[in-house]
C-alpha cells in the first residue's frame, strides 16, 4: 500500500519480504525498486525492529526508469517465533530529488514530511517467515514436548490402560493354551463334564476378548 500520492513513484518487489527461517541461522531477501518516473527518485528503508534487520543500503537514489536491488538480511535467531508469526514490519518512504542526484548529497531533510510542497510516498511492507522441513521437524517436537509436560495425569492414564491391556492379552493367551490342551484330549469329548468345561473356557476367552477390544478401541490416541 503507497500513501503521499496518485501514482507511485517507485514499485518493489516482492510486495513482501520473505525470509527462510532456520535457527542460528541468517536468511536473506532482495527487493527489488523500481523507479516509474522520469526523475530521480530518493529512497529510505525503515523498520519496526533495526536490530533483527541488516538493511544496505537503507538510503539511495534511482535514476529515472531504472532500478535498484536492496539487500535484506534477518540476523540469526536463537529461538522460534510463536506459531511462525512475525509482527515485524518495513516503511519504504520515496520522493522525488533534483538532478543530479547523488546519495551522499541528499540533504537531511529529504525525508521530512514538513517540508512545503514536498511529496513522500511509504509503502508498507510485510515480514513472512516460511519455515524449512527441518524447522517444521523441530516445531513438532517442540509441541509435543511441551503438550507431555503440560499433562502428566493424561499420560498416567495411557499407561495404566496400556498395563490393563497387556495384562487382558496375557490372560487371553493362558486361556488359548488351556483350550488347545483340551482339543488335543478328544479322546474325553462325550464326557459331560468336558463338555461343560470346554463351553465354560470358550465362553470365558470370548468375554476376555471383547473386553480385550472394547479397551482397544476406548484408549485415548497417544498421537
């Protein structure tokens, strides 16, 4: 967005600066200005947060119909931002010079809004931070660590279903070796008392097993 004017004087791109955000790491970004006048046209480079940025040149001047790259670095930082938001921001103010036109010329109220009759564009400019696969790795073990501290009665609970659980398996699997025993024994199938006993064990391992699979399916996700 450029206020101060109609017509903007200068055009950048990107419209936003974008960084590559890795820890302890610089990332760098170029805006490239473009000036669509006839004149010389004066820049300056401010933002909401100097010591993040390295900024060169902060100041210059285009000839007209020509154009200017500015190099844009984010300092290394030591710890992620909150959701990979950034709130920073950048003002790049423009105004028309006499030529010829020199940056180390300028004089210091080039910029300065008071001056009659002078004209001073800003376009505002936003910070975008895009997170590499490696940051995407360390922000989802940053929540997951931070989710396992936050809820210790959660995860107590876990366990103690997940102990009920292997218990059910190792009481089901005693019963199956029960069961296979008795089948080998055929020999004493018209026994009443066998069958009796054989109905009971089959009876028993089908309760366990649906007990076994209601608790499955009503654990909380571990995920």
């Amino acid at each position: 967005m450029t206020t101060g004017g109609d017509k903007p004087f200068i055009s950048v791109h990107p419209d936003d600066l974008k960084f590559i955000f890795e820890l302890e790491k610089q990332s760098f970004c170029d805006l490239k200005v473009v000036n669509n006048t006839e004149h010389h046209v004066a820049f300056k480079v401010k933002t909401t947060s100097p010591k993040k940025y390295f900024v060169r040149p902060n100041t210059g001047v285009i000839q007209p119909w020509d154009s200017f790259v500015i190099k844009v670095t984010l300092q290394a930082q030591r710890e992620y931002p909150l959701d990979m938001q950034c709130k920073d921001k950048f003002l790049l103010q423009s105004t028309i010079v006499p030529p010829p036109a020199n940056v180390d010329e300028l004089p210091p109220d080039t910029f300065n809004k008071d001056s009659d009759g002078k004209v001073i564009q800003e376009m505002k400019l936003r910070v975008v931070y895009m997170p590499t696969s490696t940051t995407q790795g360390n922000l989802e073990d940053e929540v997951l660590l931070k989710g396992s501290e936050k809820s210790p009665d959660a995860n107590s609970a876990v366990q103690h279903l997940e102990d009920e659980r292997d218990a059910a398996v190792r009481q089901t699997q005693l019963l199956q070796q029960e069961l296979d025993l008795l089948r080998r024994r055929r020999y004493r199938k018209t026994d009443p008392g066998f069958s009796l006993m054989f109905a009971f064990v089959v009876g028993l391992v089908g309760i366990l097993v649906g007990f076994l699979l209601n608790l499955s399916l009503s654990s909380p996700s571990t995920e």
